[in-house]
C-alpha cells in the first residue's frame, strides 16, 4: 500500500487505466486466438473436401473392379473379361487424379495422423499392378480378391474418417458424419455387388458367402439409418429423389431371388451375372450421385463458415484497434488535463 501511496499521480492515472486495458487486451488475445483456430479448422476441412472427392472417385472405380474382377474368376475368366480391361482404365484414370492432387497436398497444416493414413492406403494401391496380373491369370481365388479390393477401399475411407475429428461447429459435424456413415454404406453396397456377382457366375451360394451376403444387406441399411438421423431435410429430400426408380426396384428383386433359391435348393437363380453386375452398378451409380451431393455441401458450409470466420477476425482486429488506440489517447489526453490542473492549483 505505500508503494501506491509513494506513486505520483501520473502514474496512479496510469494504473487506473491499464490494469482494465490489460484485462480487455488479454480477453481480446484469447477471443482471436479462438477465432484463428476456427478459421483453420474450417479451412483444413474445406480442402480435405476436396481431397475426399478425389478419393471418393477412386473408391467409386476400384469397387466396380473388384465387382467385375469377382464375376471374372467366379466364371473362370469365361466373363466379365472385357469389362474388367475397360474398368481397370476408368480406375487408372482416378488414381492418377488422386496422385497428381496428392502431390500439391500441404500435409504441414495437418498432423501426422493424415499422412500416415494415406500412407498405409498408398502402400496397398502399389500392390494393384501385381493384384490385377494375378486376376487375370486366375491365380487368385474370389475371396482373396474381393478381401484385398475391400481393404484398398478401406483405408482410403480411412482417410475421409478423419475429417470426422475436425469440426466443432454441430452442423458441419453432422454433414461430416452423414456423408462418412453414407459412403460407408455405398462401400458394402458394392461388395455386395462383388459377392452375388461371384454367386450368380458359379450359380450357388457357399454358407460363408450367403452369410457374408446378409451381413452386407444389413448393414447397409444400418450405416444409412445413420445417414438419414445426421443429414437435413434437403439432403434427404434428394437421397430419396435420385436413389429410385428401375434399377433399384430390380436390385431388391434380385436380391429377393438370391434369398429364395438359397432356401430351395431345387431352384436356379436364372440370373445372369453380367445383367446383376450392370444393374447394381446403375443403382451404385445414383449413389455416387448423393455422395457427391453430400461433399460439395460439405465443402460449401466449410467454405462459407471460413469466409465468416475471416470476416469476424478482421472486425475483432480493427476494433481491438481502434479501442487500444483509443484508450491510450484518452490516458495521455486526461493525465495531461490533470497534471496541468494540478500545476496551475500549484502556481496559484
């Protein structure tokens, strides 16, 4: 207390002033600092989008090879011979587009966890090449195959999943998850296609592959009951608008016969193979079409919401500004007025 008292009244003015400026400067820091983590959040998942739809495009391919290359060696390279040649180019073609955005990726504004992702993905695409000649000479089993396409597929979703982890913001969160939970989804539809491709090829179900075949039914239908609780009335709306009409109606009826001759052995599926194959391919198809629905919104909230953060943070700059500067004009402006008060009380 004597020190306060020893002060001269200057610097009492001073004191009074800045003690509640530091306080304003500090609250001030941490709002902005809050606000440029948000702005990098927003960001970083506005340029994952991006790369989701590079990887989504990939996946969209590899799961009609793995589809076509199922039918191929279920039929003992009697089918699917052509269209697995054509596939495997549409394939090739995303890949590369995967690559070349891979190769301008600023992984330093990410941690590790990414990179490492994408990594372990990479590890299994350079396996493709020597997959694929051993499809092609038969010297893989059905199994094995749609074993190692499925887990390609896998650790590229992978790297979709961890956009899951970023948002703090609920709707972008729920955008996320719906298009995370319909994408997987969207993967067990095509090993389904993969699998009964197989079936209707050989012309009889195994019980690993009929049981693998209702699991897969089930769930996709539990990971798009996800979907349908995260995702808002619009996306809906056009889920159920797009994902109707022929082919759908057609893949549930194949599906309905797959079922019934498994239970009555006296039965034939009377299903050609290519026929499924191209047929679910159209209903896979209008799902990609919601899937990319779904990450352009993504990529639009994320965009929009960075644009307001930049927005917030420079009008949180010009006023903390204008108020520091203006606090300190009034400290020099009233501590002269007082002093000089002073020394004139003093001189009379």
């Amino acid at each position: 207390m004597n020190f306060l008292k020893n002060l001269s009244i200057k610097y009492k003015i001073l004191l009074i002033v800045i003690l509640p400026l530091t306080g304003y400067l500090t609250v001030s820091g941490i709002n902005l600092i809050h606000d440029y983590q948000q702005l990098r959040s927003y960001s970083a998942i506005a340029e994952l989008s991006i790369l989701s739809r590079n990887i989504s495009n990939l996946v969209h391919e590899l799961q009609k090879e793995r589809g076509a290359s199922a039918g191929y060696l279920s039929s003992n390279g009697t089918k699917f011979a052509n269209e697995l040649g054509s596939q495997r180019e549409h394939t090739d073609a995303k890949l590369q587009a995967y690559q070349n955005y891979l190769q301008q990726f600023d992984f330093k504004k990410f941690d590790p966890t990414l990179e490492q992702l994408i990594n372990k993905a990479g590890t299994l695409l350079a396996r493709l090449d020597d997959e694929r000649r051993a499809i092609s000479n038969l010297q893989r089993t059905t199994k094995q195959t749609v074993a190692y396409y499925s887990t390609v597929n896998g650790r590229l979703l992978d790297i979709i999943g961890y956009m899951t982890h970023l948002p703090d913001n609920a709707k972008l969160a729920s955008q996320i998850g719906a298009y995370y939970n319909f994408l997987q989804s969207k993967e067990r539809a095509g090993k389904e296609r993969a699998v009964l491709s197989g079936v209707f090829a050989k012309g009889s179900f195994t019980p690993e592959t009929y049981s693998l075949f209702i699991q897969l039914v089930t769930e996709q239908k539990t990971y798009l009951s996800v979907f349908k609780a995260l995702a808002t009335e619009e996306e809906l709306r056009f889920y159920h608008h797009t994902v109707s009409g022929p082919a759908v109606d057609k893949v549930e009826q194949m599906r309905r016969i797959a079922r019934e001759v498994n239970l009555d052995a006296t039965k034939s599926f009377g299903v050609d193979p290519v026929v499924w194959f191209n047929t679910i391919t159209e209903k896979i198809n209008l799902l990609k079409k919601v899937e990319d629905y779904l990450a352009n919104k993504i990529e639009s909230t994320a965009t929009s919401l960075a644009s307001t953060q930049k927005m917030k943070i420079t009008v949180s700059l010009v006023l903390f500004t204008l108020v520091t500067a203006m606090c300190i004009f009034l400290l020099i402006f009233i501590t002269s007025l007082i002093l000089k008060g002073i020394r004139q009380a003093t001189e009379v």
